[in-house]
C-alpha cells in the first residue's frame, strides 16, 4: 500500500512504511472528550488544584471579533453563540506505540455537522478507498490524504490535507478536525463504563488483525451487547461482514450513537466528575484537536450537541448507491465516487432539502436572508427589508449588490428554504422565476435577494 501513495506523489518516497491494511479506529471521541470536558467544567472547584488541567479562560480574541461563546447568568456552562453551522472532520488512524513516528493513512473519515439555528446534527460516513483527487497530488484512494501532508511537510500538516481533501471533493466547509487512535477509543469507552449495542446479525471474522499485526479468530453474537472498550473496538472495526466497509460504517455510526446516549445520561456525571483529570489525560495523549478550537468553544459546542433530539441526529453513508467498485492498473481495489449521488446525499446530510414527509413552516426553516440592491435607485433595499420584516421574514442584512444594473430580480436559494421563498415572492411582488438555485451550499445566507429595475419600477408605481 506504500507504493500506491509513492506513485501519486510528485516528490521523493516516503522514508517510512505507511499505515498498512489494519482496518479502521473507531471515531467519534470528540462526543466523548467534549463531554468529559463538559463534567470537567461542572466539577471545576473540586479539581482546581490539579496540575493536568490546563486553565480555563474565556477571553475575547484579539482580533476583536465577537467570539462563539459567552457566560449567560443561570448557565453552569459557556454558551454557543455562534449562529453558523459548525463541522468537524473527524479522523481516526491506527496509530500503534511501536510506530509512533510513522505517517498514518485515515483509515477512518466521518464529517459531523451542527447546526445551532435549526438544532440539527448529522454524521457523514466518508469510505477510505473513494478515487479522488488530492489537491498537489494526482488522484488516490482519499484516506492517503493525512499520510501524504505528514511526509511532505503540508502546512498543518496531514490532518489540513485531508481537510482540504474533504473541502474539494464534497464541497463543503469545515471548520474544525478532530484526529484520535485505537488507545484513545478503547480507554474512553472503558472509563464511561462500556457502551450497549444492538447487533443485527452474528460476526465472524477468522482474521481479525491484531496489533501485532497478526490475525485471530473473532465472533460476535446478534441481540443485545454491553461492550467494553476493546469488544466496542473490535466491533467498530471488523469488515468482514456482507456489506464490507459500507458495514463497517454503519457499525461505527451505531457505536457513535451508543457513546453519546451513555455520555448524555445525567446518572453517569456524578461518576465521571471524579475522573474529571483522568479523562483529560486521555484527551491530551491520544487525540489532537484543531488548534482553532478552543477548549471553551469545544465545552460550549459539547453543551449544545446534549440539548439535540434524537430525531434531529442523523447519519448517512457514502455507500454502495454513491461508489462503483473498480480496480487500478496495479491491482487496487477502490471505489469510484457517482458524484451526483454523492451530492444528493451531501445536500440531505446538511439538511439542505426537507425529509419525506415533512412540510416545515417559515419559522421552523429558520432562514438567514439578505437582501442586496441591484439597481441606482437609493434606498430600494432599505424599503424591501421593511417590507419583509414586516411579514415575518427576518433580514440579517441589506446592502448594495456587486453591481447596479440588475434588469430582473432575484431570489437566490443557497440553501432548500421553499417556504421562506414563497413568503418573499408574495411579499415584493415576484414571480416564481424570480427564484433560482444557489450552486454554494456553505454559502453565508440560505437566501440572498436581489432587487432590480422591475422592483424599482413596481416601488415607484405605488
């Protein structure tokens, strides 16, 4: 598998064996590390004195930007006050103590995404063996991405590139990337006392890899499991099953799930809040956190994602309906990406398009607009903005557009806010051509209108 990330890369051979065909790590720690931190905070007089600790402040950044927290009168804990959907690229390697110095492949690659207007969250499940371009190098499977920025010095290093890599092939922003190894699973599963798992369908893998790197016989039973952390492990990473990868993610979308229920589970605090320094210890040796998070934001974001319903967290896979299985010239097994596939499922990951059967109303879409004037005429986005604020739609902002010879207005929908769009049609006056789809779905605004000459002329008739 070294010789595939070598052949891509237009610089010298990487001088270390790359992460070798191990299977994956299990992800989501940062639902556990954040919660942790959230009992940290809790417990904070009782552990004060503790020199693993770091400090904890809340300071505004120098910039002099508002910042995404603050402290609220009657809340223990800082508070998200930031309105922009935040994501987390979430990386997982099998980093193994003997091998500490090598570059590790991701071998697992999930995208979380909250969004603290609509208190909606979703896990996108990236498979490691999709064909994508890296951005620098030439096409390859897209968990090489983290290897290939830790040997060739990429600034940020292996977790940016894969950022990057995740950016350009999806289409998305991220804000933030979280990267974790096996010991960090396996120690945090155990210390919030094992995780329960309803397993579909009986396991057995005859060659389960070892650390080692050797293989032993693994079977687990259908029904109802508590796993500790080393089982919870071994369940997220066994691919063989009918499904392979796609499987696997599924499982580790399932164990996501477990750990939070557990986490959130208000009779399990008064455990943690004694091990409040211990689980920071496994925090600070086993995952590495985007320097730009920080640990207020992270307490503030864990505080949110608590306060998400069941039915608003969602979990998706780029799956067999997105890939074409194929094979390179030198015998790799990968994954060809069906990009309009992907896109769907993007869209509906981000809640860009509304679930079956669902109708939601102009208040539960929760829109952010801004309305730009597109002609000379001095004023129009003033009078637009009051007119919609009058009907109830709320205008984050009204400016002038990037230019002042707009014949025909528009409504852009960067994001699917169908009944927003109505209301504003029928309160300016707009035909339904007026509307057109946005092609930016990490746009700042779900909806930008644009006025033009046939607003002014409609305005100025009145």
């Amino acid at each position: 598998m070294a010789e595939s990330i070598v052949a891509s890369a237009p610089r010298r051979a990487l001088p270390y064996a790359l992460l070798i065909r191990a299977g994956v790590v299990l992800i989501y720690l940062i639902a556990l590390g954040a919660s942790a931190l959230v009992v940290f905070y809790r417990v904070r007089d009782q552990v004060a004195k503790s020199d693993i600790l770091p400090d904890f402040t809340l300071t505004k950044p120098e910039s002099g930007d508002s910042p995404n927290t603050e402290r609220v009168e009657g809340e223990a804990l800082p508070v998200w006050t930031g309105t922009d959907r935040v994501s987390v690229l979430i990386l997982g390697i099998d980093q193994r103590m003997q091998e500490k110095d090598d570059y590790w492949r991701t071998d697992t690659m999930i995208l979380a995404t909250l969004d603290p207007v609509t208190m909606q969250a979703g896990l996108l499940s990236i498979p490691r063996d999709l064909w994508v371009p890296i951005p620098g190098y030439t096409e390859n499977r897209i968990n090489t991405a983290h290897a290939l920025g830790d040997a060739y010095n990429h600034p940020g290093g292996g977790p940016a590139l894969a950022v990057e890599t995740v950016e350009y092939n999806l289409g998305v922003e991220i804000d933030y990337y979280v990267r974790i190894n096996f010991q960090a699973f396996v120690d945090g599963v155990d210390l919030i006392g094992g995780i329960d798992i309803d397993v579909p369908e009986p396991i057995d893998d005859y060659c389960y890899p070892t650390p080692d790197y050797g293989c032993e016989q693994l079977h687990i039973d259908a029904g109802p499991q508590h796993f500790y952390g080393d089982m919870a492990l071994k369940y997220a990473r066994v691919r063989h099953t009918s499904g392979g990868d796609f499987d696997r993610a599924r499982r580790q979308q399932q164990v996501i799930d477990a750990v939070i229920e557990r986490i959130t589970d208000q009779k399990l605090l008064p455990q943690l809040a004694a091990r409040a320094s211990e689980i920071w210890a496994i925090v600070d040796e086993s995952v590495k956190i985007d320097p730009n998070l920080q640990l207020d934001e992270i307490i503030a974001l864990a505080n949110l994602a608590t306060r998400i319903t069941d039915e608003d967290r969602r979990f998706f896979v780029i799956d067999e309906t997105c890939t074409l299985f194929a094979e390179t010239p030198d015998r790799q097994q990968i994954l060809i990406p069906l990009r309009d596939r992907i896109r769907e499922v993007r869209d509906e990951f981000l809640g860009l398009t509304p679930r079956a059967g669902s109708v939601p109303t102009v208040s539960e879409e929760a829109a952010t607009v801004t309305v730009l004037n597109g002609t000379a005429t001095a004023g129009l986005a003033y009078a637009a903005t009051e007119r919609l604020e009058a009907g109830s739609i709320r205008v984050s902002s009204y400016e002038n557009a990037d230019r002042a010879d707009y014949d025909t207005s528009l409504v852009i929908l960067n994001r699917d806010k169908p009944k927003t769009a109505e209301r504003i049609l029928a309160i300016l006056g707009m035909p339904h051509s007026a509307v057109v789809h946005g092609s930016n779905p990490t746009a700042q605004y779900d909806v930008v209108v644009i006025l033009g000459a046939d607003f002014a002329t409609a305005l100025a008739g009145e």
